[in-house]
C-alpha cells in the first residue's frame, strides 16, 4: 500500500508541524515510486522528516510502515513554485461568475433574433403569445426582448 501523489499535495496543503502521514506499508518501497521520491526531495528542503517503523504483528508481507512527519520549514518559494511542482498563477482581477447574466437576461438575449422574426413576420406584439411559440415556460424573456428592440 502507498499512497498516491494527489493524497500527499491535499496533505501538504494541511498539514501544520508534528503533523504526520503514513505514506506506506510494504517490505520496500517501489523502485522509481514518484511519491517515495518527491518525499525524499522534500526531505532533503527540509519539509518533512521521513521514518520508518518496523511492524510488530500482523501476517503478511508488508514488515514496515513509511511515515513523513511535517517540520516548520516554509515551502522554498524561488521561481514561483509550490510543493506540487506547479507555478502558482496569478489570480484574475475579475471572475468569470462577475461577467455573467441572470438567466431570464440570457435568455433575453439569446431570443432577441427570434422575436424579431416573429414580429416580421406580422406576430402581434404579445409577449405571452410569442413565448408560447418560442416553446418558453414565461414571457419575461420575451417582454425583455420586446423592450430591447423598443429601445
């Protein structure tokens, strides 16, 4: 059993000092095991401090438990990057949920080149009947429309 590299990055993200993770349980850890071997990089920053407990009872093969305990060392930060490996991006000034509509103002939106088909083709200018046309449960799109086209 080893953990895998997402669990160790959401502990990392956690973890405060004294903190510890089991990261394994096995006779030797895997040759080439990424995680083994970002634990050891972050061992040798000074991260964490990596142990190994011999287990007492149990069958099986497993005869050792693999820990990293977390130290008070910070991250090193030089060239933007985190303990995952990735560059931390710079949040935008404005989110993507501050751009967006109400619904009934898309839909409005969306309608507008139908409604102004409807109305060449002579349709009266009722907003219930031409929501009713359009298949829409509510002329308020509709009436929204109607007043973007007045305008």
């Amino acid at each position: 059993m080893i953990v895998t590299d997402r669990q160790v990055t959401s502990w990392l993200e956690t973890a405060v000092q004294g903190d510890v993770l089991p990261y394994a349980r096995a006779t030797s850890l895997p040759h080439g095991s990424r995680v083994a071997e970002r634990l050891r990089d972050l061992a040798a920053c000074g991260i964490v401090v990596l142990y190994r407990q011999r287990r007492l009872h149990g069958g099986g093969d497993e005869n050792f438990h693999y820990y990293a305990r977390r130290t008070g060392n910070q991250f090193p930060r030089a060239g933007g990057s985190q303990a995952g490996g990735r560059a931390a991006s710079p949040l935008p000034a404005t989110k993507p949920q501050d751009k967006r509509m109400g619904v009934r103002t898309s839909v409005a939106l969306e309608i507008v080149p139908q409604v102004r088909a409807l109305l060449a083709e002579g349709e009266p200018r009722n907003a219930a009947a031409i929501a009713r046309k359009l298949g829409l449960y509510s002329p308020t799109p509709v009436h929204k429309a109607l007043q973007r086209l007045a305008a």
